[in-house]
C-alpha cells in the first residue's frame, strides 16, 4: 500500500482556486490525495498514516528553477571562484594560491570572473595567467559563461594558434602578430567546453549529488537544466540508483539534435523525475562579454553589435528541424535584435507549418501537447516584440537576479535605447507566460533571490530606492507564479506541478514567513524550513 503523509501546522497557498488556503495536505504515494482542514481530509486516509508537523511554515507550490546548468554549478561547488575580486593584481593571487593545491598538471577549472567590476576594466590576457597558474593548464570563464579566459597551456592542448581561423559564431582575440590573447568568445572556446565538461572535471554523478542537497536546501523541487549529454547521463544513473530528489526537465544540447532525432527522442518524453524537454540552441553572447547581438552597436565600440552566434538561415532550419521532430526550441538570446531574429524564425513555423511526415498520415503520431519554444534570457526587447513574444505562445524564460545584477551594466551600455528590458510586467500584462530561473552557476540558484528580484527590482543592499525602472515589478504572486506555474506551463507539465491539489504532485516548499505579508525587502533571506519532492521531505531545516 502507498505511504501516506499527512502534512499540518503550516499555512498552505495552494495557487487552486478551489481551495486558495488551506491548513493541511494529505499525500498518499507521491501524489496529493487532499488539501484542507485535518478534520476535513483525515477521512480521505485509508490504513496507515504519518503524521508530519511543519512547525507553523508557511507553503507553496514546489519551486522549479527554469534555467540552470547543474553540471557546471557542481563542478564549480569546490573549483576556483574569481566572483568579487576587486582586479586583476587580486584575481592572480587567487589563481596562484589555488595552483597550489592542485596535483601536477591539474587543469584549473571555475573562474566566474568580471572584468566589468575590476578597478581597472581591462579584457585580461594568457601571459597573466600563465604567471599565476605555473604549470597547470588554465580554462577560466566570465561570470556570464560567454567569454573563457586561458593560458598557453590550454591553448595548446586544443590547437589553438595564430593559424586557427575563428570559428563560425566566435572569435579568438588577437594581439599583435595575430597570436591568440587568451581570450575566447563563443563558440571559439567550444574545443576547451569539451575539456571543463569532462573526466578531467571529476566524477559529475558524486558531484551533483553534493549539488541536489544544496538545491533542495534553496526551497528547489524541479530544475530545467541546460547543460549537455554527460549530465543526463549522471542524472539517468541517479535515477536509477534511487538517488535522484529533485524533478528534471532535461535539455538536448544543439550538438546532439540529429543523434536525439534518431533515436526517436520528443519533447516531454519520460517520467515525472526525468524528462526530456527542448534542444538549446544560441542566438547571442551576452551583455558583459559585449556579444550580446544588438541593433546599434556598444558605447565607444564602433562596429561591435555583438556576435551572431548561429547565423540566421543556418537558426531557422535548425528550429523547423527540431519542431519537425516533436522537440521544442529553447534559444538564447539577450539583444534585442537577437531577440527579434528568434521570434522571426518562430513565426516562420506559424506562417509555414510543419507538413506530417512524408506517406504517413497525420493519425501516425502518438498525440501530444502542442510544442512551447521558449527564449532563453529574453533580457532585451524592442517593445514591439513583447507583443509579439506573447502572440506567438513563446515563452521567455528569464532570470530575475540577472536584473539586479546588470544594472550597472546595462544603464551604461544600453543608455538611451528604446529597449523593453527585463520586462516582465509588460510581458505578463502582454498575456505572456514568464518561467524564472537563475541561470546558476552564473547566478546563486536561491528562487528566493529571484523572487526579491522580480518583486523589487534592487539588489540585496536595496539599491536603487524604489528599484531600477521601477514600472517592470511584478506583485509577490506573479514572482512565485514566475518558479511554480510558469514554470510547468514552460516544460508542459501544469497538469502535474506548480499548484497543490488533488492529483497533482506532492511537491512543495515550506518557508518559515508569509512571503505574501512580509516586508518585500526580506524575501531574498526568507528562510526555507522544509522542501518536499514526491509526498516526502528531502530537506528539512532544523536549526
């Protein structure tokens, strides 16, 4: 017989509008089987019963990050982190002391720098580095991901000189002579991704084990992870271990769509602990790395309107290769004019749809739900296409603490600009559905921090008074909305997750204050008592 769980003491905001309050919730299995009063749906409980106190929490939905790389914020859990230096002069000293107590030879992994932070804004080079690191092969990427910083080493251990051509959506910065500086932007640093993702970078399924508790431990129920094929497979052996506690909807890197394609793989395909969801593809670069694809060029960068990572014609083929396939579309894309060339190639397929396959009727397919192609980021906008986002059912998955963290970025790099940026208010009145993620490891993978984000658009000192462009906030409820129905509507599983009612899965968070009463300046330290996943608590704070 299913294990029954009787969950009380706790306030639970159920986002049902059959029951919008409730004092208990009866899970049998990993199913809800009741929400209410403990007198009114103890008569649903059939032999034995557990009961469990929450201690006067307060609960909602199970919150699911939309966007995060688990496999990379793993690895970087005990990697090198450059997040905060001051300069260059500080960053080496981090990099030498951590050199230090690496084996022989090591690689050394992590990074996260930014430059845009430093007290002398300087792009830094490999002669730096090779100083700092001695003899272990360096492979450092920005805070964003974007641009990888190396040294001599790693630029030899993948064939990179002054006779590499950049790649198609990339480029290797040069110095004098054409020798490679070090730095590497987009798809230049592909052949040191292959490297940072693999055995060199430890054992991955130990790594997201430690990962998982840190995530449950943020009030984390679900992940839309977007990292590659190594990650699914360590979650496809914690799954089959009995070890997999968080929910994850799984993305097909753009390298792997013909393999996904002939093996039959769909968005949606799997089980309620792993499963399949959209192919990534790329658009731009991002905002710090001055790659984002914009339609005028950066401040003091003539020429410079980013990278154009996958080529139009080359995005739209790839789009209706995929849609074709029964696999949704998940592009990122932070400028505008990025932006507006996804949002042409998805309006593309509702110009020209699909045909079935060739000499089979349309009755040959399995039914499924209609594909959801997201925007990955949907950071800026020309405010015609926020209209056009919601038009075309495109979900923007967005990560509210990127705000907060770019405002200084982009209220010089983008001043002046007519742009819609970070605008979930106007997305949301548009009749969009936002999904919010962190984007972790670029971000801290607390939905707390995002909900604070959304809410108040300032960062954790409280700046700017009254946040920045204020007219984007979204209410407390459409931020919680944003990590619970948002995202389910995004990966096609609201039937299952992102409320709590009869039938749907027991998945929730338990938060030790009202986040709908409380001062909206302490959400982002709200702290998280407990986080149930399957009828069961997997974290339980208890200090």
């Amino acid at each position: 017989m299913l294990q029954q769980h009787l969950y009380v003491n706790a306030t639970f905001h159920t986002q049902w509008a059959g029951c919008p309050r409730a004092t208990a919730l009866l899970a049998r299995g990993e199913r809800i089987l009741a929400v209410g009063s403990p007198e009114e749906i103890r008569a649903h409980a059939t032999g034995a019963l557990q009961i469990v106190d929450l201690g006067g929490a307060t609960v909602i939905p199970g919150l699911t990050d939309a966007h995060i790389h688990t496999a990379n914020y793993a690895r970087e859990i005990s990697a090198l982190d450059l997040r905060g230096v001051a300069g260059l002069t500080e960053a080496l000293a981090r990099i030498r002391a951590h050199a230090a107590t690496l084996p022989e030879a090591a690689w050394i992994f992590g990074g996260r720098w930014d430059f845009n932070t430093w007290d002398v804004p300087v792009q830094p080079d490999r002669a730096a580095l090779d100083a700092a690191s001695g003899s272990h092969p360096a492979a450092l990427p920005s805070v964003d991901g974007h641009t990888v910083w190396a040294n001599s080493a790693a630029l030899a251990a993948v064939g990179i000189d002054a006779g590499t051509p950049d790649p198609v959506g990339g480029e290797i910065v040069r110095g004098p002579g054409g020798e490679p500086t070090g730095i590497l932007r987009e798809s230049a640093h592909a052949p040191l991704d292959a490297i940072m993702h693999g055995a060199a970078a430890g054992d991955l399924q130990s790594q997201l084990l430690r990962a998982q508790q840190r995530l449950l431990a943020a009030g984390l129920t679900g992940i839309h992870d977007f990292d590659g094929d190594e990650c699914r497979t360590a979650y496809e052996s914690l799954r089959a271990d009995g070890q997999l506690h968080l929910r994850v909807h799984k993305s097909i890197p753009a390298t792997s769509l013909e393999r996904a394609i002939d093996e039959g793989w769909a968005t949606g395909d799997g089980d309620a602990w792993l499963r399949t969801g959209p192919v990534k593809l790329f658009s731009d670069g991002a905002l710090g790395s001055h790659s984002s694809h914009m339609g005028h060029p950066f401040p003091g960068e003539d020429g410079n309107t980013g990278i154009e990572v996958i080529p139009y014609l080359d995005l739209l083929a790839l789009v209706r290769r995929a849609a074709g396939a029964g696999i949704a579309v998940a592009t990122h894309a932070i400028g505008d004019r990025a932006n507006q060339l996804v949002l042409d190639a998805y309006q593309d397929l509702v110009r020209h749809p699909l045909d079935a396959a060739p000499g089979l009727p349309d009755t040959s397919r399995p039914a499924r739900q209609p594909l959801r192609h997201r925007i990955e980021h949907t950071q800026h906008l020309r405010p015609e296409d926020v209209q056009r986002v919601a038009r075309l059912g495109v979900v923007p998955s967005m990560q509210p603490t990127h705000c907060t963290t770019d405002i200084p970025l982009a209220s010089t790099l983008l001043a002046g600009r007519n742009l819609a940026s970070y605008a979930w208010r106007s997305l949301i009145d548009a009749g969009a559905h936002p999904a919010f993620g962190s984007d972790a490891p670029v971000e801290l993978p607390d939905p707390l921090h995002g909900i604070h984000a959304a809410v108040t658009r300032q960062r954790h000192d409280g700046e700017p008074t009254g946040g920045w462009q204020p007219g984007e906030r979204v209410t407390v409820a459409e931020a919680i909305a944003g990590f619970t129905t948002g995202a389910a509507h995004a990966s096609g599983e609201e039937a299952l997750k992102g409320r709590l009612r009869p039938g749907m899965l027991a998945d929730f968070t338990a938060l030790a204050a009202d986040p709908y009463v409380i001062d909206p300046r302490d959400l982002r330290d709200l702290p998280v008592m407990a986080t149930a996943v399957g009828g069961i608590l997997r974290y339980r704070n208890d200090s």
